[in-house]
C-alpha cells in the first residue's frame, strides 16, 4: 500500500511546510497534503475530533491536544521559532521600530493597529499592557480573523501597523516589512509537530516529523523568515 500523510497546520508555516512537504514527497515518495488554516481553527477541529495525521501548531496550542489526548506526546517535535515583525502599506512612511521606546511612538502615532489571534496577538496585547496603553490603544486595535492575514490588512490600508509573524507578512504584494520587534520586547512563538492519536500509520508520520528537524531544512526556513528550533 502506498503511504500517503494528510496534516492540518496554522497560517503562520504554510508556504515553509508546502515547500519541505514537496522536497520530501520527491526524495522519499511519500506525498504530504497539509491543510493550512487559522490556529485556533485547526486546534478545534483536532479537538472536535477530525481526522488527521500530524498537526504543525504553536507549541502551546500543541501542549493542550496532548493534555486533552488528541496528540501524542512522545512524537512532540519543535520545527522552528518564528520572530514577529512590524509592516506598513507600501508608499507609506517608515516609522522608527528600532527601540522600544521608538517602537512605542510608532503605535501610539498609529490610526489603527492590525493583529493576529493566537499566542503572538495574545503577547502584542500583554506587551501593551505591559507599556500601560492597553485603555488608550483599544479603540484603534483590529484583530483579523482566523484564517485572515494581518498582511491583507495592511496592504487595504485599513490599519496603519501591522503585527504578525514575519513569515506570514514578507513577501506579500503592497506591504513593507520593517522589521521584527526590538530588543526588550521581542515576541517569537514556537511551533511544533506531533502525530494525532488518530492516526494509522505512526512510523511514516514520525519519519516525517524526523525530517522537519533535520539540518538539511534549515535553510529553508532562514529564507522564510523563521530560525530552527
């Protein structure tokens, strides 16, 4: 029987994963289909009990399928760590990021702020608490939806700063990327790969869990924006 993979992952590794799932596929002849989908969607989906082989999610959200025995703990694998960075629309003028005292003059000059759901959107919002503009920013703050990139916010001009995972903003038409955050207050999420407690063929999965960690991957994830974990 030929063995084939079907996983379910977050927005945030897509285009890495499409790409690491080809090479693989061409080296191994295993075929790897990875639907990519909001975070938070693909943990509910898991938890509702769907049917897949493998999920690449934020290590958090990763931790609770396997409390809940959804995953399994013992194939746990970190693949890379994913800086969040700051982008405006193209045209638009630059601001300074390169402090957080800068970065903080950037925000509260900004008419409206894009973020993402899951942990990094949680942390930009513990980071505002943190700076005590959580009441002043409020109003201007635009959560995108699941599924929904920060980027698409930015290029509409519906938010003047965008914040979201550098992987998920360079390379998108009509945004710049000006950059992760600065030291101080640098946010940088996990993710991580497990097998699903539903799966059927465990060995295949884990090899291919294998192969997200190997060396050979590394460069292909420095070019899309994310460092080996």
């Amino acid at each position: 029987m030929t063995v084939s993979l079907s996983g379910i992952s977050s927005m945030a590794t897509r285009h890495l994963l499409a790409e690491l799932a080809q090479t693989y596929c061409a080296e191994y002849g295993v075929p790897v289909r990875i639907e990519s989908v909001g975070g938070v969607d693909a943990a509910r989906r898991i938890a509702a009990g769907e049917r897949f082989d493998f999920a690449v999610l934020a290590s958090d959200a990763v931790d609770r399928l396997i409390a809940a025995g959804h995953l399994v703990a013992a194939s746990r694998t970190d693949v890379v760590r994913s800086p969040v960075a700051v982008a405006v629309r193209s045209g638009a003028a630059h601001p300074d990021i390169g402090s957080e005292a800068a970065l903080q003059a950037a925000v509260l000059a900004a008419r409206a702020i894009g973020y993402s759901t899951g942990p990094s959107g949680n942390a930009l919002l513990a980071l505002f608490e943190r700076w005590g503009l959580a009441d002043r920013l409020c109003d201007r703050l635009c959560q995108a939806p699941p599924g929904v990139p920060v980027a698409k916010l930015v290029a509409s001009g519906e938010v003047d700063l965008g914040f979201q995972q550098l992987a998920e903003l360079q390379g998108t038409p009509g945004v710049q990327v000006l950059g992760p955050l600065p030291p101080g207050c640098a946010i940088e999420s996990v993710f991580t790969a497990a097998c699903c407690t539903t799966c059927a063929q465990p060995q295949a999965v884990q090899a291919w869990l294998d192969y997200l960690r190997a060396p050979q991957t590394a460069e292909a994830k420095r070019r899309h924006g994310m460092q080996p974990a």
